[in-house]
C-alpha cells in the first residue's frame, strides 16, 4: 500500500481508499514477463511449495525500494513475520540480494 508492505489479513477497505496498491501479479513486466525479485526467487531456489513466496517477495519489493543494497540482517527485519516452512530462508535472502543487485546494479 503506498510502497509499504501491509498485511491484508489486517487492513480493512476504509484504510486503502485512495491509495495505491500492488499485488504480487501487479510487479510483472507488461509483456507478463517476471519482475527480477520473482525470477531471482527462481535462480536462487528460494521458492518450493511457493505458499509464502508472494509475501516474500512484496516484503522484499517495499524494501528494496527503500534500501537499494541491504545487509542480510536488513532483508531479515524486512521479511519478518513472513514464515516459510519449506526453504530454510538463506535461499530467501540469498534471493533478495540478488535482485538488488539486478535492480541496481551501479550501487
Ligand atoms: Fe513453501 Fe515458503 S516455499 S512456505
């Protein structure tokens, strides 16, 4: 919402009316090709059953668009309370890094 990672479980219509608000299938290309976070997600194994993969990678997106090359400790605080039962999270993290450093690559 506005850049920021919300939970929508927790946000009720009233609190969004007027703002801005990306999905995850809002973040692909318009030709439908994948946004560098989900296809680093991809290149780094950080996807498995891909159950928590969209909030993931909206977490890691609001991040990024604040902090263009976080440490791992960063990526953490901005991804917790996203929880992953299948990959362990370094591939995760592994991921965003990745992307960052696709999404901007002269920093
Ligand atoms: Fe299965 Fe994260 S990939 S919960």
């Amino acid at each position: 919402v506005n850049s920021e990672a919300k939970r929508s479980c927790k946000l009720k219509l009233k609190d969004v009316l007027g703002k801005e608000i990306t999905t995850i299938e809002g973040i692909s290309a318009e030709d439908g090709g994948l946004h560098p976070l989900q296809q680093a997600f991809i290149d780094a194994g950080a996807i498995q059953c891909g159950f928590c993969t969209p909030g993931m990678v909206l977490s890691a997106l609001a991040l990024l668009l604040t902090n263009h090359k976080p440490n791992r400790a960063e990526i953490r605080q901005a991804l917790k309370g996203n929880i992953c039962r299948c990959t362990g999270y370094q591939q995760i993290i592994d991921a965003v890094q990745r992307a960052a450093a696709i999404m901007y690559p002269n920093e």
